[in-house]
C-alpha cells in the first residue's frame, strides 16, 4: 500500500463503520439513527466522512431507498468483520469475573477433575469454568490461552506466581504384555535397562530420576495419545503422574506405581501482574479436593 492510500485511510473511525452497518441493515438514514441512539444528522455526517476517508461511493441513495454500490458490499462486509472483531476484544477484555479458562497440558487434574467442575458450578455459578488444553510449557498460560493453569513443575518464568495445590504418585506406564505389568508396583532401577518415552515440553519425568550410571534411554514425543500408542507396541515404558492414569486409561496399557520415586507436585499457575479474581477460590477448592476433603 503506498502512502497516499495509508494517509486516506487513517480517518476511518468505528463509528463511521457502524453508521454504515446501521443504514444498510435498518434501510433509511432516520431508522439507523434511532437504532444507534444518535441524530440523523450525525449519521449522515459519519457516512460522509467515510467516503471521503475512503475516497469512493459506499451507497446509492434515491427518494425511496438505501442501496449499497459495488465497493459498498465489499466495505460492509469488511466493516461487520471489524466489529465483530471489536465486540470480541471488548468481551474478551471484560470476561475476567465471568469465565475462568484453566489450561492444563496432559491430565487435567486427574480423578479429581469431575468434582472440580461440579464444585465449582455449585459454589460459583456466576463464574463459568473452561477446562483447555494446550501443551506448552505452562499449559496455554504464556500463549493467553487460559488465565490459569495447572502445571507439574515448578514454574522458573518470573512472570507467573504458582501455588502447590496438591500431591501425585508417579506411575510406571508398560504394555499390557510387558512382563512388569504383572507387577503390583516397580521401582525405577526396573526401567533403567528400558527406552523411556518423554515430553520435555510439558512433562514431568526425565533422566535425573536415575542415578547417572543407570539412566534409560530415551526418546522424545510431545502428545499423551502419540504417548500410549507407542507404549502399546512394548517398544517404550513411560513414567508420569497418576493424573494421567486416571485422565487416559487406554487398553493395551497398563499403570504401575513407581514405589521409589519422588511424589509430583501439581501446581496452579497465573499471571503475576493480573491475576484472574477466581484464582484464590480455585486454589481453595483444588488443595481441598487433593486433601481428600
């Protein structure tokens, strides 16, 4: 675009977009006024002002009717899309006490996602809470894809504050034919002779579980259902928290508590300089359901 078309367009105002929306979609200049609440005069001067800005026709006008001209229908079309979009920021921008989107980037909170979502449309039916995915390192929070997450490692970014809601075991994952599946529980010098399947993005489990001369090796995926499909074949094991099991039974796979591992931490993160009003209740009601009350 050259710069006498940029120096044409930066007129162009919201105002003037509705004007036009209004007086197509009511028919007369006397009708869009009273729909958008203002004068006619004044609607007929934002029409005015557009066409100049835009230095074309928008509309034919006769003693009977209102009609767009050719570039008109293209400039409508373009000018809902604008408002539309202004209407989406505008509720996006205003939804904080009326949605809580919670990212998480595998398990959710694991069996103790149902009862989460029944509390809190019981406790809080003003508040309505979106579960999202997204595998990214803090489940979707970086992204503004969610105003809370639920993350399993600690969070190192310093523009986020976490809290420690509860505990997870950590379990072993094998093919159903796997001879450790016939195990009640394993230990990780189990898996140290095995190909240990990871998500360095988002999971929990790496190699320093091991001491460094009986680490597994390792291979790399970033997607839970990628996760079981391969363990299914037998050709890995994995070793996640027991949110997972509980999110993703999956058959041909089988969940083995990890008797000598570290219990995982599961932790609800947010913005640290704009924190979501409902943080505190959902921080309240997830260490009570972790606590088992």
């Amino acid at each position: 675009m050259d710069a006498s078309v940029n120096a044409s367009v930066t007129g162009v105002e919201l105002r003037q977009l509705r004007a036009l929306v209004a007086i197509v979609d009511e028919g007369t200049f006397t009708d869009a006024a009273i729909a958008l609440g203002v004068s006619q005069a004044a609607v007929s001067r934002s029409l005015a002002s557009l066409e100049r800005a835009l230095g074309v026709r928008l509309l034919r006008r006769t003693s009977r009717e209102v009609t767009p001209t050719g570039t008109g229908l293209r400039v409508l079309a373009h000018a809902r899309r604008v408002l539309g979009e202004v209407d989406d920021l505008v509720r996006e921008a205003t939804s904080g006490h009326a949605r809580l989107r919670m990212g998480y980037a595998w398990a959710a909170l694991g069996r103790h996602t149902p009862a989460f979502q029944r509390r809190w449309a019981a406790a809080r039916p003003g508040t309505d809470l979106q579960l999202v995915r997204v595998n990214s390192a803090t489940a979707g929070l970086a992204e503004g894809a969610c105003d809370l997450s639920v993350v399993r490692r600690p969070v190192d970014d310093r523009r986020f504050d976490s809290a420690i809601v509860g505990l997870e075991r950590r379990l072993c994952a094998v093919a159903a034919d796997d001879p450790l599946a016939r195990r009640r529980a394993v230990r990780l010098a189990d898996l140290s002779g095995r190909t240990l399947l990871v998500d360095r993005r988002t999971g929990t489990t790496t190699t320093e579980l091991w001491p460094p001369d009986a680490r597994p090796a390792t291979e790399e995926t970033h997607d839970v259902d990628d996760w079981l499909t391969v363990i299914a074949t037998g050709r890995c094991v994995g070793v996640t928290a027991e949110a997972t099991a509980n999110q993703y039974p999956r058959p041909g796979v089988v969940y083995r508590p990890v008797r000598d591992a570290e219990p995982i931490a599961v932790r609800l993160a947010w913005w640290r300089d704009d924190p979501h009003p409902a943080a505190p209740a959902a921080i309240e009601l997830l260490t009570a359901l972790y606590r088992g009350d």
